[in-house]
C-alpha cells in the first residue's frame, strides 16, 4: 500500500478539481463555437436606470452588435406597423433605430434604420464646406471610395468603420459587407457642426454619424452622434407660450426691490417650483457685458444661471426627456431674451439634452442675451416630455420676482 502525507493528498485533490472545471470549461467553449447563434440573453432588456425596455425580439441584436457602444439606450417603447402586408417592429434608440421584420431570411431579420440620410433632410450637403478627415497616427490617412456615393471615408473615421460591423461570420475581424450593414456609405465629406454648441469634425453615413472629439482618449475620440436622440426630439412640440405664474397666488416683491435687481439679481440663495414630481431649481445669477469674449451687442447683455431639474416620481414612473430647447426667459420688461449657446461653447458645466430617470436628478448652466441691458429675468418656463407611450409634457414656471430660498444678504442698492 502506498502512503501519502495529508499535504500531498490535498495538493492532488485540489488538481483534480481543476482538472475538472478545465475540462467542463473547455466543453462550454467548445459548444459554443458549434452552436455559435446559442446566445441566452435576459428578454426584456431594460435600462438600469430607466422604465423603458428593449424589446425582447430585438435584445440579442442590441446585445451581440455594440450595446450601448454602437445603439444606445431605447428611448421609448417599441412600436408596431404593417408593410406590404407584413407587421413589423421599430425601436428607437440614442443611435439607432432597429427594426425586425420577421418576413426576411436571416441574417436580415433585422435591419437598422437610416438615421444619417434621414438627418440631412433639407440640408444641401453641396453647400458643406468640406474639411480634413482626422488622423491620429500616419497609418490612417488612407481613404476608401464607395460606389454610388462621391464621398469617401478617410483617416479615423475609416479607421472606425472598419473596425465596426454586423458580425456575420465567425471571422473576428468585420469585412467591408459588414461595416456598410452596419453604417453604410458615406453621404457627406467631413465638415465641421455645432453640436450642443461646440464646433466638431463630423461624416454623416447612411445609419449614423461620426464625429471627432479630440479631447477625448485616442481609443475614444470617435463617438457616433446622438441622432436617434435628435430625430426624437424633433418630434416633441414644446409648448410656445410660457405659462404665467398668478400673481394672485404668489406674493410678488416691491418694485422698489425689483429695480435694484436691474443692477445686481441675488447670487446667493435659489428659486424653486415643483410639480407633478418634477423639482426645478434655479439659482447662481450673474450680469455679463461679455461672453468668452464675445462683447453683447449694443444696448443688451448676457445673464447665466445655474439649473438642476430632480425628477422626484415613483420609481416605476416613466423618464422625463430635456434640453436646452425647452427653456423659456421672460423679463419684467416683456422682451424674451434670446439663448445664447446657438454659437457659443463656453459654458463649463453647459446644460444638455438628456432624460431624467425617477430618483435622479441633473444640472448644468445656460446663458441668455437680454434685448435690454437694464432688463431682469422675471419667469424661467421649463418644459419635459415624459418618455411615456403618448409623449405627454409637463410644464413650469419659476418665479423670479420673489426673495430667493436661502438668500443671506439683500441685493446692492
């Protein structure tokens, strides 16, 4: 009989336990490379922070394409529609707008929308001024020419197309099929767009975007652009007249106080209003005669302010969605001042378009030009649309002729 020490039986027995999940490992691998269309995923796929779900016939595409990389996150509920006699399902997402259409052979049940020709509606792309495509490294300034299209892609906006695709074979790398399924041609040179005020190197392809952020990582400076998120707001109608607060119902300080707020509006302190679980608070005033250098024209000026928006709703409540578009100024003098971030990119903390899930809140600046320069903010009228199926929104106002919560010292007389 053989006698080993309790230090050696254990040393063997804890072999044999790797040498069994070696094994039952090497067996799942195996599987998988047999059976590689075997992909269990979670339906529906919801957003963590968000009521809103991917649809599950839709969350294996979303999952093993990109995520959030490539689509985004759904930004309302998927929709149903009859073509040629067949129904088919659409969902909008940040970037993406994915469709099943459960009629056509695989792997075309599924198609993505074309977002990028549907952004450049009514805009004359021969009128662009084209620019340089940017190239981190020498190795991308080659460019790739496409049939049916004048345009190429070149530098790193190649660089990401290739390097991007619906994957369509077992082949790691994505063939030149699989990046136009993914983004298609090019049907713009790189030129130069605002986005969210700030001039950036931007191609515009069939389904999607590209833009340059230099700023950013190397690995991160191609983002693609947030043109579901674009096209969606563009279907929501903010209201056009603010709603005024009764001054019935709020006690409205003297005109004596409100005309030294021509001169300096309270820094200190904050102004609120709350309703239907949406909280808005507004604060941090400042009179500018200049923005980033950019004087205020004759006889106006500038006045930023400090915004957080709290959606303070059930947590099974739907997002609510806003931007900068859906802020309103009024002054005392009846002029609405005008936002002044069309052409500006200044603002450190600058006020963007996002939605708000229940529980969360967010803040940002945004800076106005008053017609008069002896004029006062009177009313800021928020509105959000609520990411619900029908798209419904919820307007408020914020009353600046009141003393500010929080305000320690009066305004300089």
């Amino acid at each position: 009989m053989i006698r080993i020490s309790n230090r050696a039986a254990r040393l063997l027995s804890i072999m044999y336990r790797y040498h069994t999940i070696w094994i039952i490992t090497s067996i799942i691998v195996l599987w998988g490379w047999v059976n590689p269309n075997h992909t269990i995923v979670a339906a529906p796929l919801c957003r963590t922070a968000t009521t809103i779900c991917i649809d599950s016939q839709l969350v294996p595409f979303w999952t093993n394409h990109g995520g959030l990389m490539i689509f985004g996150h759904p930004l309302a509920p998927s929709t149903t529609t009859t073509v040629d006699g067949s129904t088919i399902t659409s969902q909008q997402f940040e970037r993406a707008r994915l469709e099943y259409h459960p009629a056509n052979p695989a792997p075309y049940t599924i198609l993505l929308g074309r977002l990028g020709a549907q952004s450049l509606s009514g805009v004359d792309v021969n009128a662009l001024t084209p620019v340089a495509a940017p190239h981190t490294t020498a190795a991308t300034i080659s460019c790739k020419s496409f049939a049916g299209t004048p345009y190429t892609a070149c530098g790193d906006f190649l660089n990401y197309w290739h390097k991007h695709g619906l994957q369509q074979d077992r082949n790691p790398k994505f063939s030149d099929a699989e990046s136009l399924a993914l983004f298609g041609v090019p049907l713009t040179p790189p030129y130069q767009q605002l986005l969210n005020g700030e001039p950036y190197v931007v191609q515009v392809f069939e389904r999607a975007r590209m833009e340059y952020h230099p700023n950013n990582p190397v690995a991160y400076r191609i983002q693609l652009g947030l043109l579901g998120s674009e096209l969606f707001a563009s279907t929501i109608t903010p209201v056009t007249e603010p709603p005024l607060v009764s001054a019935s119902t709020v006690p409205l300080l003297s005109a004596h106080i409100l005309e030294t707020f021509r001169s300096h509006m309270p820094y200190t302190g904050y102004w609120e209003h709350s309703s239907d679980g949406i909280y808005v608070a507004v604060s941090g005033f400042k009179y500018l005669t200049e923005f980033f250098g950019a004087p205020a024209p004759d006889g106006q000026r500038y006045v930023a302010m400090s915004v957080l928006i709290a959606n303070m709703r059930d947590p099974n409540a739907a997002s609510v969605y806003i931007d900068r578009t859906y802020f309103q100024l009024t002054d005392i003098d009846g002029n609405p001042p005008q936002s002044a971030l069309n052409s500006s990119t200044d603002l450190k903390t600058e006020f963007l378009a996002q939605t708000i899930a229940p529980g969360a809140r967010m803040g940002g600046q945004l800076i106005f030009l008053i017609p008069n320069k002896y004029g006062v903010p009177k009313q800021l009228t928020v509105t959000v649309a609520n990411m619900d199926t029908y798209l419904t929104q919820n307007s408020q106002t914020v009353e600046f002729r009141v003393w500010p919560l929080g305000a320690y010292q009066e305004p300089t007389k």
